[in-house]
C-alpha cells in the first residue's frame, strides 16, 4: 500500500488543517496510508502526544481511515520530516508552502543545490506535493 506523509503543526494552524485536507484527498484519490507527523522541538520543550494530535485532527476532519500518528522530537523539524520520510519508505510527502522554503533553506546549508525535488528523487524517491492556499501550488514528481 503507498505512504503519504503529511508534516503539521500542533496545535494545527489554518495552513496545517489546508494541508492535512489535501493530503487526505491524496491519500484518498491513491488508496493510500496516511502519516500524520508533528515535530516537537528539544528547544521549545514542549511535549505533545500522539493522542492530542489524533484528537486535533479528528476535531477538524473527524476519524480517517488508513491513519497513523506520528510525534517525532529532533532539533530541526526539517530533518526529523526527513527521517520519517525516508524511515517509512514514503511515496508522496504533502507540505505547506512555508515548509517547502524551510526545506530549501536547510538544504542550501548542507548541500550546494537546494533543489528539493532532485534531492528526494536521489535520496528518498518519493514524490513532493507543495500546498498553497488549499490547493497543489506545486507537484514534484520522482518520474
């Protein structure tokens, strides 16, 4: 079964909740699983459950099927996004157009090309859909 992954923030933020709606159509329209990942940051000590984020996000969209719920600690969200990307094998990640530039950003830092279709072709080969205002602004694919 394919894997869609969707980063979102907790409490979910108006761009989460667009986000995580258009992961649920992706994974829909795929017949695909669905990850649900929040990173709590050592730095901010915070400390959120898999059941608060379940709970948020059935509040807003109510139960999903397929669905698992992920809280991951790191000290940057973009690497811990990353490691679940590439520790669950997935085949599509979901991300709002904040977290795409936050992506480009963290990899002009360790690479020389911050292009991150080509580098999760090469390294992840999974497919990037980047949401914007509700919609796909833009897909990336691994083809």
């Amino acid at each position: 079964m394919a894997l869609v992954v969707v980063p979102v923030r907790y409490p979910l933020t108006k761009r989460s909740r667009r986000t995580l709606e258009r992961a649920i159509e992706v994974a829909q329209e795929r017949d695909a699983a669905l990850t649900v990942l929040h990173v709590d940051l050592y730095q901010n000590g915070k400390k959120v459950t898999r059941i608060d984020l379940k709970t948020a996000v059935e509040r807003s969209f109510g139960p999903i099927e397929n669905t698992r719920y992920v809280v991951r600690t790191g000290f940057l969200v973009e690497e811990s996004i990353l490691d679940e990307v590439a520790a669950e094998d997935a085949d599509v990640v979901v991300i709002g157009n904040q977290s795409a530039s936050r992506l480009r950003r963290v990899f002009r830092r360790f690479t020389s090309n911050p292009d991150i279709d080509r580098f999760l072709r090469e390294h992840l080969d999974c497919e990037v859909i980047t949401v914007n205002g509700g919609s796909a602004a833009a897909s990336y694919s691994s083809d």
